[in-house]
C-alpha cells in the first residue's frame, strides 16, 4: 500500500522531471531508447506536426529490453515510425548507445557523417526522464539549443500505463539520484534541485523505493 505522503512526494517528482518547454520547429528529433515504445509515437507525432524533418532514433537493448526488442530499440522504434506513416528516408539509426550520454555522443556523430546542420534537437525521452536527458544533452552536445519533449500525460496515466505503481516510483527516484549525482563526474549539466523535491526524494528513499538507486550511492532508510 503506498501512502498520500508517498503519493504527493511522488508527484513532486513527476513535476520537476518535465521540463515545460514549448515544442518548436527544430533541426532533427532525437528518440532516446527505452522499454517505451511511446518514445517512438511522441517522435512520429512531432514529425508529423512539423516540427522536425529528420527522426534519429538510438539505443542497443538492454537488460530491460533485450525480450521485448530484440533487434534493438532504436531498430523497434523506427519500424514504429515507418509503421505510423513516417518515410524511411526521414529515419536514421544509431544502435550501439548503452546509456544516456552515449545516445546524445552517437547521434551527433551520426548526424555529422549524414552532413545534417544541427542548431536545434528535440530531444524525446519518457517523461520522467525529460531533465535527465535535457542536462545531459547540454553537456555532450554544447551550442546546440536542447527542448525537452516526451508523450503529454499526467502521473496516474504513466502509472496505468507501466501497471506497475512501485516501480514507476522507484524510477523517478533513481532519474532524480543522477540528477544529483551526475553533473560531479562529468555527465551532465548541474540542475537547481529545489528544497522541497529534496525532501520528497528523501522521504521516498526512507521508505524504500530504492530499486533504481545507483548501489554505490543508495541512501540508508
């Protein structure tokens, strides 16, 4: 049974990972891999609204994905796409990127060896993980504009989605540990935590959502 402290502390932490960034025209969208398939269908919808002529799609597998997408997620993402209508040649792959930093290094190189100028990405990711991978973007691809952008829903259809209400806690409390984490050795760009997301990450890790902390950082509960 998860409690209203835990619930609202929950969704402390939903609000801080979105962004709120106003989608624009861009140079390319960029589809950050994952067990997510909603990735893919975020990215088709901003390509078919105009907002970018060019889809890169980027991710191996990964413990998490290696049944469910066993040609890679970046591979299971573009035959989403052509699947929604989206052209092939609108469609580029990168399928080697384990993590996050390595999906925004490999598709900037990617991009280069297609000779495509890059002023501007809309990076789409889930959306507890939209500042996570915004910092990171920033970091490893710097004089290029970053907007955030991931599927439009509030927590309790994210958690309807997952059907797994512990585990979608466990995640936004493991996106926000990196948050902290990260920007000291070098991955990110430093994010403002403020004091109240703090304290709700802190009382969540009091009372255990712990399974996606990094082991070496796990706070005590």
């Amino acid at each position: 049974m998860i409690s209203a402290q835990a619930w609202a502390d929950t969704r402390r932490l939903w609000d801080y990972h979105q962004m709120g960034h106003t989608v624009r025209p861009c140079s390319v969208a960029v589809g950050l891999g994952s067990h997510d398939l909603g990735v893919a269908d975020a990215a088709v919808a901003l390509y078919k609204r105009g907002m970018a002529p060019l889809l890169v799609f980027t991710g191996a597998t990964s413990a998490t994905t290696r049944v469910r997408m066993p040609r890679g997620e970046a591979v299971h993402y573009r035959e989403r796409a052509i699947e929604l209508g989206v052209p092939s040649s609108a469609v580029l792959v990168e399928p080697r990127a384990r993590n996050t930093g390595e999906n925004v290094q490999f598709s900037k190189a990617l991009l280069e060896e297609a000779g495509v100028e890059v002023s501007s990405v809309l990076l789409v990711s889930k959306p507890y993980e939209e500042r996570r991978a915004y910092a990171t973007a920033r970091k490893a691809w710097p004089g290029v504009e970053i907007i955030s952008a991931s599927t439009p829903m509030t927590l309790n259809e994210y958690v309807d989605s997952i059907q797994d209400a512990r585990l979608v806690i466990d995640m936004l409390v493991g996106a926000l540990q990196r948050l902290l984490i990260y920007p000291e050795q070098g991955f990110m760009i430093e994010q403002r935590v403020p004091a109240d997301v703090l304290e709700a990450y802190e009382r969540l890790c009091r009372e255990g959502f712990t399974s996606r902390l990094l082991t070496t950082d796990k706070p005590s509960t």
